[in-house]
C-alpha cells in the first residue's frame, strides 16, 4: 500500500534498537523488545533504482555433515 501511494519502505534492525534513550522515545515498556523499525519516504517515480543482482542460497549455504 505504501509504494503505491510513493512511499518507499524498508524494514532495518539497527544498533539504536537497544539505545535507552531511543527506547524511552518510542515508549518501549520493560519486558518488550524492539525487533526492527520501517524507514519510510517519499520517492520519485522516475528515480526508482533498479534491484541489485541476487545469489541463489545454494551459493550462499554451506552444509556440515557429521
């Protein structure tokens, strides 16, 4: 819903997660964990940037047999 109305998301875990003071800004209660955040902005239809190149998992994973 948010990209069709230009409005690019992303979903990031960053260091400030665990920051007090971001916690306290945000209203996090004792017991409750901040798991990530969604960036959100407005963008320019004709700058969308093309998807980087992917590699398959099976280039990525490595088995151990025991």
């Amino acid at each position: 819903m948010a990209w069709n109305r230009g409005i690019g998301v992303v979903w990031k875990t960053n260091e400030y997660n665990w920051d007090p003071r971001f916690r306290k800004a945000i209203g996090v209660q004792p017991g409750e964990k901040v798991v990530g955040a969604l960036h959100m902005g407005y963008y320019s239809p004709d700058n969308i940037p093309q998807p980087r190149p992917r590699k398959k998992a099976e280039q990525l994973i490595t088995w151990h047999k025991e």
